[in-house]
C-alpha cells in the first residue's frame, strides 16, 4: 500500500487525536473525578498525534510545528467549551450569599479556596475559575450553575459569547493543521539541496 494510499487513514488518525484533545479540554471543565481525566487524555493524545501527522505527509516541513500549535486545541475547549456548555445548560442564581470559607490542603499543588454559598432554598460549594478569589463569609456573589451537573459553576462573566466562539475556532484549528500538513512543501534531502545549490551557483 503506497503513502498516498494511505492518506485518509493518517488524516482519519490525525483527527481523532485531535478530537480527543479537545474533548479532554473539556473534561478539565467537569466536577469531581471528571477533570483528572483530562490532562492523561489530552497528553496520550498529543503524543500519538505526532507520529500521524509525519506519517501524513512524510518530510514535511511544518509537522512539528503544527503538532505544537495543536496544543490550543484543549486551551480552546477548556475556556469555550465550558462557556458554551454553561449557556446552553446553566441557570443564573443570583446574589447568594456566602456562608463558609474551607482551606483545602494539598501535598504536591497549592491549597485551594471554596465557599460554601446559598442561593435561596439551595445550597452549593462554590470552586472559584482561574483568576477569581474565593470570597469572605457574608459576601454576595452570582453563579452560573450547571443544571445538569457536570461542569463546574462559573462567574457570570466567563460565561459569554466571545468564549463560546473558541469552540469553533478549535475546530477551524484542527481542520486547518492537518490541511496545512498536507499542503505543506517537503523537506529536500541533503544530496537535493547540495545539488540544487551547485546548480545556483552555475
């Protein structure tokens, strides 16, 4: 079986290595057991991307450098895909109220913040994002809350159409590495390039 027989089976492979990058990106995004799934998933992926797209288009002159930009594919998911799953399924709770602040120690990573909160009739643990401080008891704060339970809550304001729009340019950036593999000029061989030289030179 040649090489060019073989394409549609290294862009198949290609693909889902980048789907499931994209998906454990996502996963980051989910409560309990869920996000310790998505750093092994993004990683086994990524590495087993590598070997595809070299295979895709032997002597490329971009496969590395594709294989490391498609590291965003997962940034992408984690920031967009979180937003967009929280606006097609959250709910807006507003002005809860702070009850609890717990200190959660870990041995190989800092410690983490969550507050206890209460939202009328519900009650919550809330896991501040990336970049927000947890609050003091008896401060008020909106939630965005996952209705069906799968994603963590979110600020308000990290749930927004600029974030939604990440998922689509993940998949524009997927779709677009492996076209820029397959259009990509080969790398000459050292004997071509010497020639080629020589050739210049007369």
């Amino acid at each position: 079986m040649t090489t060019t027989s073989r394409t549609p089976l290294w862009i198949s492979l290609a693909g889902l290595c980048l789907l499931l990058m994209g998906i454990g990106g996502f996963v980051f995004n989910g409560a309990g057991r869920w996000a310790i799934a998505g750093a092994p998933v993004v990683l086994l992926s990524w590495l087993a991307l590598m070997p595809c797209l070299e295979r895709l288009r032997p002597k490329s002159s971009v496969d590395a450098w594709v294989g490391f930009m498609a590291i965003f594919i997962p940034l992408f998911l984690y920031m967009g895909g979180h937003s967009l799953w929280l606006t097609a399924f959250g709910e807006r709770l507003n002005d809860c109220e702070v009850t609890a602040v717990n200190t959660h120690a870990n041995r190989r990573s800092p410690d983490t913040v969550t507050n206890d909160v209460t939202c009328g009739e519900r009650k919550l643990v809330y896991t501040p994002s990336w970049g927000v401080e947890a609050k003091e008891k008896g401060e008020r704060v909106d939630l965005v809350v996952d209705r069906v339970g799968f994603t963590l809550d979110l600020e308000p304001a990290k749930v927004s159409t600029s974030r939604n729009l990440l998922v689509p340019l993940a998949v524009a950036w997927g779709v677009g590495s492996v076209l820029l593999v397959l259009k990509a000029p080969r790398r000459k061989s050292r004997t071509k390039r010497q020639a080629s030289l020589r050739e210049d030179f007369m």
